[in-house]
C-alpha cells in the first residue's frame, strides 16, 4: 500500500473512509532478523485496517509467522493453521510479531 493511499473494509462503517489508525508494531525472533531494523516501529494503517495489512506492508509472508500478540494478548488463530490475519487492531494498539525461535517447536524440533 502506498502512502496516502487508502483501503475499503466492508465490515466497518461508511464514514471511516479516508481515516488512518496509529499503532506500533514489533517485530521478535526470526522476523526481526529478515526484515533487520529495529524491534519496535510506529505504523499508520486505514482504519479497519488488519493483521494481513501489517504483514504486507512489514513485507513478510504469513507462514514465516509464529505468534502474532496485540497489547500482550495472544490474537494468533491456532497453531496449527496459521495466522488470523482479518483481526483489526484499534488505534494505540500494539501488535508484536514474532517468527518461530531457532531449535523450538516452531522450526519443527520437540521442545525438551
């Protein structure tokens, strides 16, 4: 998404149209080592914008997504079957996304 440019998300209001959320976004783990950077970054997103929304424009792909938290709660769908990319965060929250740790149960190995 280009900056100024704004998308349409039916499952919210009409007159949200044209209007930006503030969140801060943090990355951990093996996220943070592709995109490099800092740890935490402020984003602007459309309202109603969502976790699909931050992926895209982090430029990261869902399956290198372990957990996905917003303001510490666990928002990730299920393990097993990937990431709830259609949860839209609200404007001051936090959202933190962390790739699986090396040697965990997330890169394939049994946690000992």
């Amino acid at each position: 998404m280009k900056p100024g440019e704004h998308m349409v998300h039916a499952d919210i209001g009409h007159n949200t149209d044209g209007l930006d959320i503030e969140i801060e976004v943090r990355v951990f783990n093996s996220i943070q080592q592709k995109i490099g950077g800092r740890i935490a970054r402020p984003m602007t997103l459309p309202a109603g914008g969502t976790v699909g929304d931050i992926l895209a424009n982090l430029k990261v792909n869902e399956k290198d997504v372990f957990l996905v938290w917003c303001n510490g709660r666990d928002i990730t769908r299920d393990l097993n079957s990937g990431v709830n990319t259609s949860f839209a965060p609200e404007h001051g929250d936090v959202i933190a996304v962390s790739g699986a740790v090396p040697y965990s149960w997330g890169f394939g190995s049994p946690i000992v």
